[in-house]
C-alpha cells in the first residue's frame, strides 16, 4: 500500500514484515528513528515473537544479534558511522561465524572532527569484512532491498548490511509501497536455520584455526561471495515477479546504450546524478548514461564492464576516499576497465555532508577538469588554514 | 553402631564429578596445561549446570586459555551446544542467545563464560549491560587472576604484589602495586541482580551447589570461581586444588552468596591460616620472601584477607 512515510519508518515497518525474532537497539543519528520505530511495532503487538533489546553499546548490539543468530533466530540491527566502527571486531566475527544476520548502515561519515551527515566513509571502512553490502538509491528501494536481503542472507549464511544514506533517505518523507504480510510471508518464508543451540542440533562454532587450515577457510568466505552475485540477481528477480517493482540487483543501468560518458555512483545521490544527466542529454551533443551499484559486496565486475565497455569515459561520483591515495570506488572501477582505454574520472562529492547539486553535477559532467578532484571544495577556507600557524603547508598541492 | 555414624554416610554427599554418569561436558584430549584449575573449574560447573537441566544447556565463551585449549578445528572437546564470538562480548552473545531461546519459547539455560580478564576487564561494560537489564544468564568467570593465554599479563583480578610479564618487581617496585583488584562480584550485587557467588575448585562440594541453584534462577547471575593456574602462579602442577583450598583458608577468597545485591550466607573458615602459607607455595610471590625482600611487605595482603575476614564474616581475625 503506498503510503507517505519517513525513511526511517518505512524501514521499521518493511523490517517488521520480515519477523526477526530478536531486534536490537543503540542509539546513534541517523540510524536511531529505524530502530525506535521496530520498537514501538513490538510492543504495540504488531510484530510478535520479537525480543526487543535496548543495549548498553554497539558493540553489544551487534554481538546479541550474533547470539541469537547462533541459536537459530532471524535477527537485526542497525548502525551508522562510529556505531559501525565501535563494532567493528564483531563485524568481522559475525561473517566469519556465517551468521546471516541483516543490518542496516544509515550511512554517516566518521570524524574526527565530529559530523553527524552523510557520506560513505563509514561503509568503505568494512569494505573487506565478509558482509555483503547493498547500497539503496531510494526509499522505496531500501524497504525492498531489506526484504532481499533477509533472503539472500539466510540463502547463503552471510550477513548483508543495507546501506541507506543517512538523513537524505532516513529521514525523508517519500512515497513508499509498503507491501502486505502476506506476501511478504510468501516471497520470505520462515527462517530455517543451518545451526541453532539445543542439544538435539549441538554445534560447537567459533574454533581457533591453524595456518594448516585459516587461507582455506578465507578462500570459502571469499567463494560464498562469489556466489552471491548469482543470489542476489536469482532474488531480484524473484521481487520483480512478486511485487511488480524492479529493486536490488547488481548494477542499474539509465541511458546506458550508446553513451559517450556513463557517471558511476551509489546510492541516494544517484537521483540527483540522472536529473543532471537528464538535463544535459536534452540539450548537448554529448551523450551521458548513468550506472547504479547496488551490490558494492560482492563487487560485480563483470557484469560492470560490460556495462562500461562502450563508454568513452566513465566519471565516478563517490562519498568516500582514502586518505593518501585518492577515490575507492574509482579505483576499483579503472581496475575493471583496465586495458580499455577508457578515461576513469573520481569525483569525490557531498563528504560530510557537503551538498551536491544538480548544477554543481552537470558542470561538473561537461567539463572535469581534473582526473581527480572534490565537489564544492572551498579553496578560500583552505587558503586560510594555511595562513594559521598551527597548520604547515609542505610542497605544491 | 548406627548406619548413620559419619564413616557410613559418605555416599549421600557425592559430587557430579564422582557418578558414573558423569556428563563430562568438556571432555578428555584437550590441550590444557597438566593441573590446570579453569579446565577443572569449568567441567565442574558445566557438569552441574548440564545433570540440573538434563542437557538443556547452551555455553557463549569468551576468548582466552579455556577457548583456545578446548576447541582448535578440527578438534572440540566440548559435549554441549558451544559458541566463541570475541574476547570482550561473551555476556553480550549470551543476552543473544538468551533472547533467541526466549522468542522461540525453549526452555534451554544460557551460560556465558571467560576468564578474569576477558570478564572483569575487556568484557565489563557487556557484563554491565546483561546484568543492568537482567538478561536469563548465568556468567561464570574462571579467575585465574591474570591474562594467561598471552602469558601471564595483570589483570584488574590480579592480587597485590604479585608477579606478572607487566609487573615484573625491580628493586622497590614490588610487583603489581596498583591498589587491590577490582570486586566484580560486588560490582555484579550493585546491580541487585538476583544472586552473585564466589566459588573455588578448593571446594567442588560449594561450587556444585552454587551452580546448581544459579543454572534455574530466572534473571542474570554471576560465579566467580578462583581457578589456580600452575603456569601463571609458578608452583608443582599437583599443588592446584591444595593452593585453592589454601586462598579459601587464609581469607583471600571469600566464598559467599548474594541475592538481590545482599549477602545472604558466607562460608565460615575453621581454621584461619596466615596468607604467609598460600603465599609462599607460588614463585608469583617469592619477591616478598626472598633476601632481597622488603620487611613485611606481604602483611599488606594479610590486611586484604583480614578485610574480608571481617566483611564477609568468616571468622575471628587471628594474623593482625
Ligand atoms: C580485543 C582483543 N584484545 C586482546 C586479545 C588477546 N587476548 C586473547 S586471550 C587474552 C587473555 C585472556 O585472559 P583471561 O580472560 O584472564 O583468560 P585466561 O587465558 O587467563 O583464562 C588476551 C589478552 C584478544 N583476543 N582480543
Ligand atoms: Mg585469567
């Protein structure tokens, strides 16, 4: 039914369809009004059989949720930013225990300085902790892309996290397709777990693993998301023919055939990216297609260069960079395009918060001037940094 | 003579560890140390949680010696539904699993257990958060008052003075001289959780007890059990259950319960023994008696037994 909802609480209720039997809680902006929202659908009854936990920190939010996933019960949680990185030892301890555990990451970036608004930092810093990772460009895509990712999960004992923007998804009003239970119940059946804790099914998890036997083990993790790029496509599917809205995937293409430049880029901002795109192709010659990652883990290589292939050049738009080296989603993607000829340009836009426009994008899009460079960057503030005596400015930039 | 005369009653007062149906839920071919305390600390306490409930037990371990002895793939000593996450979240994992059972309406027990590192340091805001919100969990630390997996560091549980890879004593620096060790069960009764005990493998007979009655208390409980360790201490591997009965007996390890955050019963000591004889058995403490020692400096650990001589009400203070 569509209804007009916060993000956030589209979430809860999309979240809530799915049954988890063990939710649990710990405030941190923006990701906060996700969890208050399941919250208030326990104990209004409308979710039922779920325990609701308010614990004392992330890292004990995402290691309740490991345990109940240990016994054998569908469980979630949410996170964003610090929140992640407070957790960050049991993140790699939930995929590697094969726990299929669903979160969200209302993405924020990371201070210091400290900064509650959006980028990707948060999620490029677990980038290569074994979860799968789905980025959703709209809200209605969030709430499908959680229904999905409980099945893809549980399909290959993985754990997924969702990756919503914070603020410019979590708490915007939109129009969203809430689905019925029932056929929610029918796309996403009762959990049946690989493990759970009683005597009858006992399991011993969680054993030290020697050098004999530890890149082996690594090599099965990295297999099992390999295979997942045949899952989450099978499951996409399976949502398109069950709901009649194509949500989730791999990748998205928009005005890709026959585009001379195709901007690459991952959730929220890429509404703003196929206005801009839009604009330009009304009015130039050159032609511009836009390509959605959706499944950032596992990274879908090929199914990218082929998308990519015909361009002339490919301008990535990404929230996040490494420090002392430059863009991470665009180095990823030249890899892919490598020995193609094909100019690969980083944009790095909207970090912290910074606001990315549609005319900020489409001058951008015409003319980059650099191979790499930041959006809206504010040269007089920086120039000013530099006349301090606190900050020493070595070499030429 | 009467059937009941003590020579004849032996058998109504056995431990779990002595019938034949023994579960042995850590089992024989692990790789602990020979005389180890916390291997025998936790079969005890597992055996009596598992013939309580029937095997209706489910075990979250922390990091540290008893999980790395006890299940290194491809092998597993371990007769129960067993789980190690991380060092720090064992109480955090068992809230989960807890909540799990919960949902699922299973009527299985949940047991947390680590060491006193992994318990009374790194895990403590976990274990803060399952006792705050009395999750159905019974934690039990193995104290073997240090962090011995990474060889013998201090710990918030380790006793003044004593030796350690991070107190190593020098001249006038005594060894471990911070203070007096954190008292995380009377940490666990500030939260007015339902029941806190101290245990010792110096006496299995109260060991079993407590866990036996803990294991069906619905709410969050916690076991601290002194658990020696020849390795860490420095003493003949033969000595460990000697040693832990001789902490008991001198005053420094308190046995006691609590309920609702008050002292219910303590073990009363027959006969006090100065901490100079528990002290001596252990290279740990050999600083404070060797030539080079400082006059009486292991009076400052009679004063600790005497404080809870007194506190917990064992006894008349005899070594002033
Ligand atoms: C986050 C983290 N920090 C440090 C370690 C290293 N570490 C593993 S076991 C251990 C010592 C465990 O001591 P304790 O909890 O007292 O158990 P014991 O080995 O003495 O039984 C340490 C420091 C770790 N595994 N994880
Ligand atoms: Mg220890």
């Amino acid at each position: 039914m569509l209804q007009q909802l916060e993000g956030s609480q589209a979430l809860a209720k999309a979240i809530a369809l799915c049954r988890p039997q063990v939710v649990c809680a710990y405030p941190i902006t923006p990701q906060t009004h996700i969890v208050e929202g399941i919250g208030e659908l326990v104990r209004n009854g409308t979710l039922k059989n779920c325990e609701f936990l308010n614990v004392e920190s992330e890292m004990a939010a995402i290691s309740v949720a490991i345990g109940s996933e240990a016994a054998g019960v569908r469980s979630y949680t949410a996170t964003s930013s610090q929140g992640l990185l407070y957790m960050m030892e049991a993140v790699y301890n939930a995929s590697g225990l094969e726990l299929p555990i669903v979160m969200t990451l209302g993405n924020r970036t990371i201070g210091s300085p400290i900064n509650i608004w959006n980028d990707h930092s948060d999620a490029m810093s677990v980038r290569d902790a074994g979860w799968l990772m789905l980025f959703a460009e709209n809200n209605q895509e969030a709430v499908d892309l959680h229904i999905q990712a409980f099945k893809i999960a549980e399909s290959i004992k993985c754990p997924v996290m969702v990756c919503v923007d914070g603020f410019v998804l979590t708490h915007a009003y939109e129009q969203v397709n809430i689905p019925e239970q029932n056929e929610v119940d029918e796309f996403l059946p009762k959990y049946n777990p690989h493990i759970s804790m009683d005597k009858k099914h006992s399991y011993a998890i969680g054993a030290m693993v020697s050098p004999n036997d530890f890149m082996e083990v690594r090599y099965l993790a990295h297999k099992r998301q390999l295979d997942a790029l045949d899952v989450i496509s099978n499951v996409r599917e399976e949502f398109l023919s069950k709901f009649n809205r194509n949500s989730g995937g791999l990748i998205r293409g928009y005005n890709i055939d026959g585009a001379d430049t195709v901007i690459v880029a991952m959730g929220s901002v890429l509404g703003t990216i196929k206005d801009a795109v839009d604009n330009l192709n009304a009015s130039g010659n050159e032609k511009f297609g836009v390509l959605s990652i959706i499944s950032y883990r596992p990274f879908p290589q090929n199914e990218i260069k082929k998308a990519l292939n015909q361009a002339k050049r490919v301008i990535v738009v990404e929230k996040a960079f490494a420090l002392g080296k430059g863009g991470i989603l665009s180095q990823e993607i030249e890899l892919v395009l490598k020995g193609l000829n094909i100019d690969v340009i980083s944009i790095i836009a909207g970090i912290g918060g910074r606001i990315i426009t549609k005319q900020m994008l489409m001058e951008c899009f015409e003319n980059p001037k650099d191979k790499f460079q930041f959006l809206g960057l504010n040269r007089a503030t920086i120039e000013k940094e530099y006349q301090s005596p606190c900050i020493s400015k070595v070499g030429k930039e | 003579m009467s059937s009941l005369t003590m020579g004849n009653r032996f058998g109504r007062n056995t431990t779990v560890q002595s019938e034949n149906n023994r579960p042995n839920s850590l089992t024989s071919g692990h790789r602990a140390c020979q005389g180890c305390g916390e291997a025998l600390a936790a079969r005890c306490s597992l055996d009596a949680a598992y013939i309580e409930t029937k095997g209706n037990i489910a075990v979250v371990n922390a990091t540290g010696c008893l999980e790395v002895f006890s299940c290194a793939y491809p092998e597993n000593s371990w007769n129960i539904p067993w789980v190690h996450s991380l060092f720090g979240n064992a109480a955090a994992v068992a809230s989960g699993v807890a909540a799990a059972f919960k949902s699922q309406k299973k009527d299985i027990r949940v047991i947390a257990q680590g060491g006193d590192g992994g318990t009374t340091d790194i895990g403590m805001a976990c274990l803060s958060g399952m006792f705050e919100r009395n999750d159905d969990v019974l934690y039990i630390c193995y104290d073997n008052e240090a962090y011995m997996n990474t060889g013998v560091q201090r710990s918030s549980a380790t006793l003044t003075f004593a030796r350690t890879a991070t107190t190593l004593p020098n001249g006038q620096y005594m060894g471990n001289d911070i203070r007096t060790g954190k008292n995380v069960p009377e940490i666990a009764m500030a939260h007015g959780i339902p029941y806190v005990a101290s245990a010792s493998i110096g006496d299995i007979h109260d060991l079993e007890k407590k866990v036996k009655k803990a294991i069906h208390i619905k709410g969050a409980k916690y076991i601290q059990i002194h658990s020696p360790c020849p390795l860490g201490w420095g003493y003949p591997t033969e000595n460990t259950i000697q040693l832990a009965k001789l902490a008991i007996k001198c005053g420094l390890y308190p046995l006691f319960e609590a309920e609702n955050g008050v002292v219910v019963n303590s073990t009363a000591i027959d006969n006090i023994i100065s901490v100079e004889s528990y002290l001596k058995g252990q290279k740990r403490f050999a600083h404070l008696f060797g030539k080079n020692a400082q006059v009486n400096s292991w009076k400052v650990i009679q004063e600790l037994a005497n404080n809870h001589i007194r506190k917990y009400k064992l006894g008349e203070v005899v070594y002033e």
